[in-house]
C-alpha cells in the first residue's frame, strides 16, 4: 500500500490493518516481530570503508602527478627511483589514511549524541525512544517543534500545522486533520491526514500510526534518487580557493623552467630526468599535507571540545565557530539560568494565577509522556499546595493549543463537571489586550509588571472564560492576574561575558521578554550601560535606515523580538560581522538558518537541531565562548603550517628551479626531493598539536590568500638567499655534494622556520611548542643528518658523507637563516600590521 490507501482508510480500519489498540500502543512481543520485518527506521546511508578511505588519499592532482612520474620511472628502466616515488606515496597516504579514518570515527561517535528522540504510546504508557527504533504500527504523539520521524497516518490531532517543504518545496506550512479521504488518487500535497517523514510540526499536536519508515517512507524514497546536498562553510570555500591558487601558481612556473632549460642547454637535455625532476618539485612546493592538518585539527578539536559537552555535527563548523564576530543569543539559559521559581502574584485573587496558570499549562501531560515540562510550568507546579494539587485531579483537558511566540500566547480547554472553560496564558500585554478589564486596574497590573521587569523578574498574565455556545474565542476574557518569576543569572555568565570580549566578539541579546526584565539582565551582567539600554524590536525597526545602522551597532540588547524580527536582525548584522545565533525553539530556526554558525542546546526542538552546526549539551555561554577558543586555536595552527610551507616551500622551489639553468647537471634530484619533502612534513603535521599565543586568540581572523602569498614571498626570498649561499659554495665541488649539503640545509631550515613562524613576536618570547611538535622535529633533524652518513642514503639517494668542516659551515649557514628570518619576520609585521593573517 502507498500513502495513498492509507489517506482513503477511515482511523478504525487503519488500527485494524495494524492490529494495534491506538490508546495502548503494540506490546514489546509485537515490536520485535515487526522489527525483523521492517528493519531500523534509518534511511540507507552509504558507509564509508577503510579500504575507500585509504584509496581516497590518492585522489589528488599532485598525487597524480607523482604516479605520472612512478609510471615514466619504470618505463626507462629507472626501477630504484620508481620504487622510492611509490614509498614516498606510500607513506604520505598511510599518514592521511590514519587521520582521516580517525576522522570519521569522530563523527560516528558524535552522530550518538544527536540522536532524534519521539514520544509513543507503548504496552499501555507513553515513552520517549530513538526515533530509529519505530515500527509500522507504532502509536506516535506529535507536538509542535517535533520532526515527523516517519510517515504517520493521524488518527486524532489538535490544531495541526505541519511544513511540508523538504518534500513539497512549498514554505507555506499547511494545517492537517485525521478526516478520511474520498478522492480515489491523493496527491502528495492533498494528504491532509498523513504527516511524511523529514516534515516538522510548526504548532498543535496529534497522534497516529506509523505505516512506513527508513527507506520505505516518502523521503526515503527520494533519498533513493538523491544523495543529500552537502552544507560548504566559508572555511572550506577559501581553503578552496587557497588550493587553487598555488596549483595555477606551480604549474606555470614549472612550465616556464621546463622551457628555459631546453632553450638554454639544448635537446641534449635529459629530457625525462628533467620531466621527473619538474613533477618533484612541483609536488615539493605544494602544502600536500594541509588537507591531513586540518584532518588532525578539526577532528581533536572536536574530541576537544566533546568532553566539554559541545557536540559538532560537522568538523568544519570549529573553524568556522573560531571565525564568529558577533553572537546572538536569548538570555534565557544561557545567561540566566532558567530555573524559574514563583516570586509574587498581582490580582483580586492571589492564587487563582497560580492554579489557573497550571490548568493553562502542560505540565501534567508532559510529564505523563515522559518529556521535560517549560520551566514556567514547573515553577508553577511547585508552587501549588498540597491541597490545590488535589483539586486538579477533577479537572479534565479537552484540548491545548502550544504557545504561539507571534501572538506570544498559550491556551487551554478544561472540563470542570458541566463547565468547559478556556485558560489563556502568555505576555501581559498580550493578555491585557484580549481581557475585560478596568482601566484602572489594566493601568496598576501594567506598573506591577515594568516594576517586577526592572528588578529582572519575568512575568505571565492569565485569563479565563466559560465557553457558551462552542465560542472559543479568546475575546472578552476575565483577567485574573499576574504571576513574576525569578531566573538567577548564571554565576558563569559574566566571566563569559568578559572572555568573549577578550576574544574579540560581541555579544548581542535578541529575546521575547519584555524590555524592562531584559535590560536589567543585560546592565547586571555588563551587556548594558543601563536598564534602559534596549530597544524592542518594533522600536528598532521603526527607525530610519541611517539611524537604524547606529542603534544596531550601540544596542546589545533586542526585547519583545518575534522569530520573523530575530532573522532580519542577524540578517543586518552579517553585513558587516560573521554572525553566531545560539537558539533553542521551533520559532529559532529561521535565525539557525541564516546564521554563519548555528548553535543550539541538547533539549532544542528537532527542527532547530537539524538546521543546527553545533549542539551544546550545556547550555552555558561559558562553553560557546571555549568552542570559539577552540576554533581560534585551530586556524592559527593551520595558518603556522600554511605560512611555514609557502615561505620554505617557495624558497626551495625558486633557489632549486633557478640554479637549473646554471649548471650542468640537476641541484637535487627527484628522489632527493621527494625525501626533503617527507622529513620536513613529517613534524608539520604535528603542528596541529601545538600551543597558541594568546595574541592570536583576540580577534577573528579569516584566510587572505593575497596576504598569505604576500608573507610567503617576503619570508620565502630570505630562504632563496640562504639556498643560493649553498649553492654558491657547493657546486663546484660536484654533483652529490652540492645535493647532500643542499639536502641537509633545505630541511635544518624548514625545521626552525617552523618553530620561528609560531609567533608574531621573537621566538624566545612565545609559548612553550608542544612535546610532540619538538620530538618530532627532533627525530626528523636526526635522520637529516644521519642519512648522507648511511649505505642506504649514499647508495640509495646518492648522497656522500660530509666532512665535519661542511657540515659546521652548514651548521652556520643554518643558525645564521634562524636569526635572519626572526628579523625579517618581526619587520615584515609592523610594516604590513596584519590583522588577519
């Protein structure tokens, strides 16, 4: 049967054709019948292998480059230098194969923490489960906020509206009922008892039955036909980009020296030799291992970060988190605690607020399916006595309706004996507005509110009316009072506060409550200059364009704002600032959406977690401001390597490619470059490991390829004179000693560079590298000088033994390109002044 059958069956065939009791839910016994049937209710996702990941290290145009060469190598009888190419290729893909598998069990053991959870109705209770454990028959209770974890068939539902538009690509969301079909063939979009997979509830509720999951529902089969579009971060775009560059840069450099050699020494040339030694040392200038830092980067990173709670659903996201500017946030639970407990009430009555405002509530019905209440209904709850918890028990739910934050309302429909009666609840003014009320006492309840605002105490309004003549309209209400609440501001927040302004980053309030209760928590915290430093946002978006430009900029703190009014907001504020938006809610995630990182807590509603980057299982301001820490850290340590290989790379590659031309015979060969390369990545890569300077943590920074190519060049023309000092005084003395000496300083100075590059400042002044970076360096410094010494490097690479006379001046030569580059660095600094790069 196709969703279409199940449309046109009234409720009572489908519990039947699913031989299920819709108040009782299918027993354990049954459930795991149907599993086996079934299977889990997952969409066929393709597994990446071990096998796939190591032959995906070797999709790359310079790997490719380097096969060329391994091919040509055997073809002329060049066995040794094919076989160490192949090594060298070995090797590099060994490494990758180790990160990038590393990588991905990273991201499998974090897919366990954002797991979608659903409400249904088993062996006669309601339970909370992983929606990956649904079977066809499966009785599921729906709120709003909820993702459709299968395709449903509703069998009874409360003001129902549900957006269809991953399947139907229609943004207007359109409301369902469990009425039963009479046209014979329904349309996708005329299915209006049946909720589809990947949709999400927008309000109301309702339950059904499942009659389809995994690859067998409607989204499943799409799945089929589609493989799912890939979210690109502005990280991996400039990465990209960066790529790109040096590629166009290399091959028309080594183009232009092919030429030149064959212009200059004639078709006597060794061509091949020459072919070999140009894909070398195209492949030597290249950062080839740039993709396995950022590898190890990201994935520690977010082991990093995963202790500390913080979930990321895609690597990419930390660098991306490091490069936020301006953060935008509710002040509730983040930098309150939102633990709300009953402060006073104002009315006629003083307890009727409290009791009614349960009864308007879903605190019981939460709890009966297993979910966490809204921290109002709670403290509510707690506030009730004994006795007033008693009396709830003759009072009966007909029916609610969630809180709309557009009207920014609740309400409910109680059956007390041969009453029915309707509860509304929400902000005062909301409800002032809807009431029968003095004006008088609509004029003292609104001054009790501003007063309980400016001590930052958030307040609820109720009112109530019997419904006569099934009018359940929420006009003409009897107001029965307010009710205040205190929400502690969290003891971390202002030192939270305080580090994202050491990091460079501000920090912005976009909240719904009313403007006096958020600018006392903005001045208390140090948002705010004042309690009166706020606008709402209908204040805000009322101002002319010039002078709305100035408030967005001074104004840290937006109340009464409404989902529509937070996404223009952050929409404003990426003109000119990479923007993060921390929210929780269904009503969030136009702003998730649209921010540059979205963040969103462990008890978000499941749209806002699938539109998500990062998922807090704290929600603290404390931990985004260590994620952003995190992130810095990361591109720091990415720009060390970038900067360290262009300026070293660069330097080699002119001095090795220039000297050429000058001499009869090639100043390194293939082989001998291929080894430079390998020893001096082979530390690089634990650059990922490496301290940061806290300088380098105080703003965002982004990637500028002019600029990295600018300090590459800079930095690389003092490695190019120290070459051709070397050059200049070996290559007289023949071939295997100008490559041995060469060998031994283009690696000796790779190495310091490395550890030069780490800081702006002078060496000496920086942070202590990490013990991995320093033994590695070590051990590759050893085996540089070790090797020219062996059977196997002077038979193998054709090395000779140094004298220790060379080697001291190489020594020199080495210490002397160390202090160099420190001045030159520290120059290069204050005459650009790069805040970027």
């Amino acid at each position: 049967m196709n969703f279409s059958d199940y449309a046109k069956s009234n409720t009572e065939k489908i519990a039947e054709l699913f031989s299920v009791d819709p108040t009782r839910g299918l027993s354990s016994i049954e459930i795991e019948d149907r599993r086996l049937k079934s299977g889990m209710n997952i969409l066929a996702e393709s597994k990446t292998s071990a096998l796939s990941i190591f032959f995906r290290q070797f999709k790359s145009s310079f790997i490719y480059l380097l096969l060329f060469a391994t091919v040509l190598s055997f073809s002329l009888g060049q066995n040794t230098e094919g076989v160490m190419i192949m090594i060298f290729l070995f090797i590099n893909a060994s490494l990758g194969f180790y990160q990038e598998y590393r990588s991905e069990q990273t991201i499998e053991l974090l897919r366990r923490y954002v797991a979608t959870r659903v409400k249904v109705r088993r062996n006669g209770k309601v339970d909370t489960i992983n929606a990956s454990e649904l079977v066809p028959g499966d009785i599921v209770i729906l709120e709003a906020g909820d993702g459709v974890p299968a395709d449903i068939r509703i069998l009874e539902e409360t003001n129902l509206i549900v957006n269809e538009e991953p399947l139907t690509g229609e943004s207007v969301s359109v409301n369902k009922d469990s009425n039963l079909q009479i046209k014979d063939d329904v349309e996708l979009y005329e299915a209006k008892n049946i909720c589809f997979s990947g949709t999400t509830v927008v309000s109301g509720g309702a339950v059904g039955v499942v009659f389809a999951v995994g690859s067998q529902t409607m989204i499943g089969g799409i799945a089929r036909l589609a493989g799912k579009a890939t979210r690109v971060s502005k990280f991996e775009e400039e990465l990209a980009k960066f790529s790109r560059f040096i590629l166009y840069l290399v091959i028309g450099t080594l183009a232009f020296i092919f030429m030149m050699n064959i212009v200059l020494k004639g078709f006597s040339t060794n061509i091949v030799e020459l072919a070999i030694f140009s894909i070398a040392l195209a492949v030597s200038v290249v950062p080839e291992a740039l993709p396995l830092v950022m590898t190890f980067s990201l994935s520690r990173g977010a082991r990093h970060l995963a202790k500390e709670r913080v979930v990321v659903k895609r690597l990419s996201a930390i660098e991306d988190l490091g490069s936020i500017q301006m953060l935008c946030s509710d002040k509730t639970g983040t930098i309150t605690e939102n633990k709300l407990t009953v402060h006073q009430t104002c009315g006629e009555d003083k307890r009727a607020p409290i009791f009614m405002g349960v009864l308007g509530g879903r605190y019981l019905v939460t709890k009966e399916r297993g979910g966490v209440p809204d921290p109002f209904d709670v403290a509510l709850w707690e506030a009730l006595s004994v006795d007033e918890r008693g009396k709830l028990t003759s009072y009966t739910i007909v029916s609610d309706i969630p809180f709309d934050p557009i009207h920014k309302k609740n309400s409910a429909i109680i059956k007390d004996g041969d009453d029915t009666i309707l509860i509304v609840r929400g902000a005062p003014e909301s409800i002032i507005d809807i009431s029968t009320i003095s004006n008088d006492q609509s004029e003292n309840t609104k001054k009790w509110v501003a007063s309980e605002g400016r001590a930052g105490r958030r307040t609820i309004a109720i009112a109530s009316k019997k419904i006569i003549n099934d009018d359940i309209s929420d006009t003409e209400l009897t107001f029965l009072g307010c009710v205040s609440f205190v929400d502690p501001i969290k003891e971390s927040a202002k030192q939270a506060i305080k580090d994202a302004q050491v990091l460079g980053v501000k920090i912005k309030i976009l909240t719904g409550d009313s403007r006096e209760v958020a600018g006392t928590v903005a001045y208390e915290v140090g948002l705010a200059k004042s309690q009166e430093d706020v606008l709402t946002a209908k204040e805000f978006f009322a101002l002319p364009d010039g002078v709305r430009e100035s408030a967005l900029e001074q104004t840290n703190v937006f109340a009464r704002v409404s989902p529509e009014e937070k996404y223009r907001l952050i929409e404003l504020l990426q003109k000119n600032y990479q923007v993060g938006f921390l929210g929780e809610g269904i009503n969030d995630a136009p702003a998730l959406k649209i921010a540059n990182v979205a963040i969103v807590v462990e008890s978000a509603s499941d749209i806002a977690r699938e539109v998500s980057d990062i998922i807090l299982l704290d929600n603290s301001l404390e931990v985004v401001v260590g994620g952003i820490r995190e992130g810095r850290a990361i591109f720091a340590n990415t720009i060390k390597y970038i900067r360290s290989s262009l300026s070293s790379n660069f330097g080699n590659f002119y001095a090795v490619a220039i000297s050429s031309l000058f001499i009869p015979f090639l100043p390194m060969l293939a082989i001998q470059i291929l080894l430079v390369n390998l020893l001096s990545d082979f530390p690089a890569i634990a650059i990922a490991t490496d301290t940061v300077d806290d300088a380098e943590l105080r703003e965002p920074r982004q990637y500028e390829v002019g600029k990295l190519f600018a300090m590459g060049t800079a930095l690389g023309i003092v490695s190019t004179v120290f070459d051709f000092i070397i050059f200049a005084s070996f290559y007289k003395l023949g071939p295997e000693i100008l490559q041995t000496h060469w060998f031994i300083e283009s690696i000796l100075t790779e190495l310091l560079f490395l550890f030069s590059i780490r800081s702006r400042g002078f060496f000496f002044q920086a942070k202590m590298p990490s013990f991995t970076l320093i033994v590695l360096s070590v051990l590759a410094a050893s085996a540089t000088l070790i090797i020219p010494f062996t059977d196997l490097g002077q038979s193998l690479f054709h090395f000779t033994a140094p004298t220790m006379a060379s080697l001291g001046f190489v020594l020199g030569i080495v210490a002397l390109y160390f202090i160099t580059t420190e001045f030159a660095k520290m120059s290069y600094y204050r005459l650009t002044n790069h805040a970027q790069v």
